[in-house]
C-alpha cells in the first residue's frame, strides 16, 4: 500500500476543499509528466492510482489511426490499424494500445511536480466553481467593487473570491473609475479563455439600462408596464419606449417618478446619459412621432416596402429633430426599427412633388394613357407597373372613376410593359398564378423567377431550405408559401 500518496490527496483535499478525485487525477498526472521525463518525452503514457490503496500502475499507449489518415504524425504516439494487426492486437480506429511499464517512484521529484499540477488543477477547479455559481444570473445586474483598471478593462471583486472583467468596449466613454468603489453592471456573459471562464460584466450594453429601470420602477417588475424597446448612445443619450398594461397608468410619468426622481437615479447611474422615455403605440406614424421627441414632426410619409419614413419638420427646429452628429434620429430609428429621413417640411413635400410627378410620367408613358388617368392612379396610392397589374381586380374596380372595361385594359398595358422591359434587361419573369398566388408579392414572385421558380408548380417542389436562400424570406413565410403552391396537388389527389 502506497499510503504516502492517499496521505497526499487527503491532506490537499482538506485543505483546498476539492473532491479527492481532482487530486488523483493531478497526482496520476504527475507521475506520468515524471515518467515522460525518465523513458522519454514523445511517448504518451498513462497512469492508474488504485483509489482505495494508493498503489498505481504505468501504460505506455498508442493511439490506432486509419492506414490513410493524414494526421499520422508520430509512431511514438500512434500506430497504424494494419501494424497492430499483424501483431495480433484487437483495435479499432480512435482506440488506445496500452503497454505496462515501469513505474517511477513517488519520490521528491514527482510530489513536486505533482505538487504543482495539484495547485494549477485546485486554482482551476476553484475558478470553476465559482464561475458555475454565476451562469443562472447570465442577464441580471451584479454589484461589485473595483480591484483594479489595466489596458484590459476595469476589474470588479464580486465576493468570495470571485473577480468579473468589465471590457474597455463595454464601459461608459469618459466616465472616471476609482479603485474601491462600488460598480453595477449587466452580466452579459461567461468568456471562455486561456485562464478559464472569465465573467463578463457590461454597463454600455443596451440591456443595462433596461435592467437599471425594472430596478427602479416596480411597475415594470409588477407587469403593470411593459418595456417595448430601448436605444442607447452609452453616456450620451439614451430613449425607452414603454406601454400600459392597465387603463389608468401613465406609463411615461411612472417611469420618471415624482419630480424625476426615478429617470434622475437611472441617469446618475448611467454617468449622466440622459434617458428619454417615449410612449409606444402600434400605430408606426404615431410611435415614430413619439421616439423622435422633442422635435416636433410636421409630416410623415411612410414606405412600407422599404421601411423608411420621409419626416418633415420646421426648417427652424431642424437640427434639433437631428440632434448632434444626427443622435437623436439615429437612435429614433434603432427604437422603432425603421430608416427615418429627417428633412424640413419644404423639403419633404417637394421631395414628395417629386416623386409623385416621376410616378405620374412613368403612367402617362408606360400605360399609354391621359394625365387625367394617371393622377387618378396616384391618388389611389399606385406607384408602380407592378401594383397596376397584379393588384387584385376587386380592389382596382373599387375605384369609383373606373369600370370593369378600364381597369382590365390597364392592367393588361402594364403587363405587357413589364413584360418588355424584362424582356430588354433579360429578366426571368414569373408567370400569372405565381404572382397572384396567395400570400406572394411581386418583389418575391421576381426573386423566386430569377432562381427558375416561375410557376406554382416550380414552388410547389422546393424545400424550405431552398426557400431560405432568398434574401429576407424565413422559415415560417417558406413553408406557407410553399403548402398553398401544393393545394392544387391536394384537389387532384382528392378528385382521383
């Protein structure tokens, strides 16, 4: 009985407060580093500590790789499946042939070396334990007091021996950091690295500030009001988009708190970054007006297609609606998700004129018809060849200035000029049932023929794999598209 190493693994055991088989392994990792060093360094050797005597035995192994693996690299270390065969050896490939040897004595030279694999295996598990402890609060605010600032970032002691890392990137720009004093941040995450784990601490991520008002309005924890959104310019400016959830709340007023005292606490923590807080609404016109406070918006016009908005506003308050270096539209935009272009009223509306003269001479040109017709087509909301001729025929003869005989030669003029004009740019055209396939839009129906999707039937044998290759279409869009091409297959199915 070896009792000099079970003497070993108990007293560091009870010492460092780590499970007695952390300290095998460490001291079975020793004796093979002791062994390498005594019979040779290239060889990989393996040692076994009988748990409950102490006694070990050592294994010289070879690893068994395929004869056409290209990753051969030493016979020290590894042998070919056909070499061990013909020594009669049962392996297969990514098993191990082991070899007893000669064990080292568990002399001064390997309790040393053990000794420092034990210290380096100890300080990782330790590392390990510590950091575990913190994965379920991945997301929440942790408080700590700051250790030390290095080119790396600003350490924070959070207790217990346990240490976060607040990056460079994800610290507030210019804010003044003082040894000792206490620090909140958001923990964004647990960093593998070298070292281990390293807990990752944020407090100019967008999530921080909204972390910071469920802190300090209980409304919000109560579900009472709902955080829609939040924009962040860290230690700049900052805008919260939230909503009632109960008819008698005013979810702005209780956000800011009597006096400011609620918004000013979240400030002071946010090293002054003024924090806007912004009514939601579902309607975009309205929430847009809203986040792009305190400008007031004049007019709105709004691209659904493209998601952006033409904002008009006095020509006098128009670096104002801007802000500075354009942070009050730039962080509009990041809050409602939508492109704003922020110009005065004259602006928007003859840019607006504009367009709206380019619309009616394509008509007037490209369908062939008076100016009479063409304003009419405006007014109604057309804007393109393609709303002309695929707009569904119920809609188009809503309009009361037209019949059934107009708005079937209209459409029929402007598919022939699409027709054309794809023609001359050697476009792929989709057919009729692909375009007025439920749920299809014409900008779809046109990338799916660019990729030899022209009919139903085309659409009807993708995948939604395939689907998924077309710029912003997901899974959810594909696999409906994609079941409505089949229900004529189903109807066939059902008529046979």
């Amino acid at each position: 009985m070896n009792k000099e190493i079970l003497y070993v693994v108990d007293a560091v055991s009870n010492e460092k407060n780590v499970g007695k088989s952390l300290i095998f392994e460490a001291v079975e990792t020793a004796l093979a580093m002791a062994t390498r060093k005594r019979f040779g360094m290239h060889m990989d050797v393996r040692v076994a500590v009988n748990r409950n005597t102490g006694d070990y035995d050592t294994y010289r192994r070879w690893l068994v790789v395929d004869d056409e693996d290209p990753n051969f690299e030493s016979p020290e270390r590894q042998i070919l499946l056909s070499y061990a065969q013909n020594r009669g050896l049962s392996a297969q490939v990514g098993e191990y042939i082991e070899e007893k040897i000669e064990s080292v004595e568990f002399g001064r030279i390997a309790a040393q070396t053990a000794k420092q694999v034990i210290v380096a295996k100890v300080r990782e598990a330790e590392r390990e334990k510590l950091v575990s402890s913190y994965r379920g609060k991945v997301g929440q605010l942790i408080m700590g007091t700051v250790k030390r600032v290095d080119r790396k970032g600003v350490f924070l002691d959070l207790g217990d021996n346990a240490e976060a890392l607040i990056p460079r990137e994800e610290m507030i720009p210019r804010e003044m950091v003082h040894n000792s004093a206490r620090m909140r941040g958001y923990l964004k995450e647990i960093r593998q690295e070298q070292r281990g784990p390293q807990i990752i601490v944020s407090r100019s991520d967008v999530n921080f500030l909204i972390e910071l008002m469920k802190l300090e309005v209980p409304e919000i924890n109560q579900e009472m009001i709902d955080i829609m959104g939040a924009a962040r310019d860290p230690g700049s400016r900052a805008k919260v988009a939230v909503r009632a959830n109960l008819p008698n709340i005013d979810p702005v007023g209780a956000c800011v708190g009597m006096r400011g005292s609620r918004i000013q606490t979240v400030t002071t923590e946010l090293n002054g970054e003024r924090v806007d807080i912004v009514l939601w609404n579902d309607d975009i016109a309205t929430y847009v007006m809203n986040a792009m406070a305190p400008a007031e918006v004049l007019s709105i016009v709004v691209d659904e297609d493209k998601k952006t908005m033409d904002i008009g506003v006095d020509k006098d308050k128009l670096s104002q609606a801007i802000g500075k270096g354009g942070q009050n539209v730039r962080l509009a935009s990041e809050l409602t998700g939508w492109t704003l272009n922020v110009m005065s009223v004259e602006e928007a509306e003859a840019k607006t004129e504009a367009e709206q003269q380019a619309v009616l001479e394509l008509f007037i040109n490209r369908l062939d018809v008076d100016e009479e017709v063409a304003i009419i087509l405006v007014e109604e909301g057309f804007s393109t060849l393609e709303e002309v001729a695929y707009v569904p025929r119920e809609e188009f003869l809503e309009i009361e200035a037209f019949d059934e005989e107009i708005v079937n030669e209209l459409r029929e003029r402007a598919r022939t000029a699409l027709l054309t004009e794809a023609i001359a740019k050697d476009t792929p055209i989709p057919a009729d049932d692909l375009l007025t396939m439920k749920g299809m839009d014409t900008e779809l129906a046109y990338k799916l023929a660019e990729k030899g999707v022209r009919t139903m039937e085309d659409l009807a044998e993708q995948s939604v794999d395939e689907l998924l290759e077309i710029e912003g279409m997901d899974e959810s869009r594909a696999a409906q598209l994609i079941m409505t091409a089949r229900e004529p297959w189903f109807k066939d199915s059902e008529s046979a």
